[in-house]
C-alpha cells in the first residue's frame, strides 16, 4: 500500500530540490538614461541575468551607453563592503583608460581576460567568471553562439548573481536566444538608436539617446 506523505512534510525534505530558493532578487540598476529607464521593467537593467547587445560596428557609442552603470558598479555597494570586479573578456580593442576614469570609473576595479581568438575560449572564461560570484558584471566580446552556450551563460548569470553582457555581431539577430534582454545599436548621427528586441517583463520598442563621447572615444 503506498506512504501518504503529506505536502508540508514533502516540501521541506532536505533532498527536494525548491526552485524558487534559487531566483536571485530582481534587481535593477539604472542605465543612466531616463529614457530608457522608462521602457525598462523595474526601471533599468537587469541584474543576475543575460543581457545581449547586437551591432554592425565597434565604435558607435556601445560603451557609453554602459558608461553610467559601470562608474557605479565599480564602487562599494554597501558600508563596509569592497565593490566586486568588472570583468572584460575579448574585448576587440583596449579601452581607453582615460575616458573611463574620466566617466567615473575606478580603474582598480577593472580585469581583463586576452582569451584566445576561438570563440569557445571567451565563452568559457565568461561562464567561469559569472559562477564564481566575484564579479558585478562581465563583458564580453563573441563572434558567434550557440543557444546552449546563450542557455549556460543564462544559468551561470543567475547563479553567480551576477550581470552577463554579451557582444554579438548582426548575424545573432536571426538567432533565438534565452537573454532576458536583446537589444540592437545602431547610430544616428550625434544619436545612438537602442532596438529593444526581446525584453523579459516588458515589450520591445525603440529609443533615441545621446551618449556623452559617443563613438570610438573610449576605445585605444
């Protein structure tokens, strides 16, 4: 005859696993645009999760659009708490020192990652860096991706609680991805055009912004 267990005693054994005990708070952080904070859910960008930003060029204004954030990542996140690292892996230039201090940056507080020209290497050093718990945000430059490295860099952002943005050609537009935000950059003229593509929460649309020192300032 079978055990009747109850539902309390069943959800509380130890060796049941409770997915919901692995959500990681949903947490935003200012993208530093009004604009774009006002068609973000929650206001600004996701935290703990996969961000994809899509272009046809370096150089149109992709870092400053994260400019703002990242000044304020780079610093302490609570009294008495060290701020966590910001990771670059691949980049395809090195990033000009100067404009970012200049942007509010502590430079101390930047790694970078020279992986190897196979895009298998960066994923990897990606999905190391966003496990290990250490980093506030981690990004990265790739050619192509498949949607179970998209999938494994997801799970590892979630369980590391930590920002995953990744680069991608335009050729990434036609693939399906699990990011909880997809977007598209595309400039024009003294504006940047933000193409939110896919957003979790939220609906897609179009933004115009003016990034300060948009273009290939902040590139060496």
């Amino acid at each position: 005859m079978p055990t009747i267990v109850s539902i309390e005693k069943l959800i509380n054994h130890p060796h049941i696993w409770q997915g919901a005990d692995s959500q990681s708070p949903n947490i935003v952080h200012s993208t530093g645009f009004k604009e774009l904070d006002d068609h973000l859910p929650g206001g600004g960008w996701p935290t703990a999760t996969l961000t994809e930003i899509v272009l046809a060029s370096y150089g149109i204004g992709e870092l400053s659009l994260l400019m703002p954030v990242l000044a304020r990542l780079s610093r302490p996140q609570g009294l008495g708490l060290a701020a966590r690292w910001i990771l670059w892996v691949a980049p395809p230039f090195i990033p000009y020192a100067p404009a970012l201090s200049r942007h509010g940056i502590d430079l101390t507080r930047m790694l970078f990652v020279h992986a190897a020209p196979s895009h298998q290497d960066s994923l990897w050093a990606m999905e190391q860096a966003l496990r290990a718990g250490s980093c506030a945000v981690v990004l990265a430059w790739v050619q192509s991706a498949d949607e179970t490295a998209l999938r494994r860099l997801q799970l590892a952002a979630e369980e590391g609680c930590c920002w995953a943005v990744l680069f991608r050609p335009k050729t990434a537009l036609r693939q399906r991805s699990p990011a909880a935000l997809k977007l598209q950059l595309l400039r024009e003229g003294e504006m940047t055009r933000v193409e939110i593509l896919k957003c979790r929460g939220g609906r897609p649309g179009v933004i115009r912004i003016r990034c300060s020192d948009a273009g290939d300032a902040e590139w060496r």
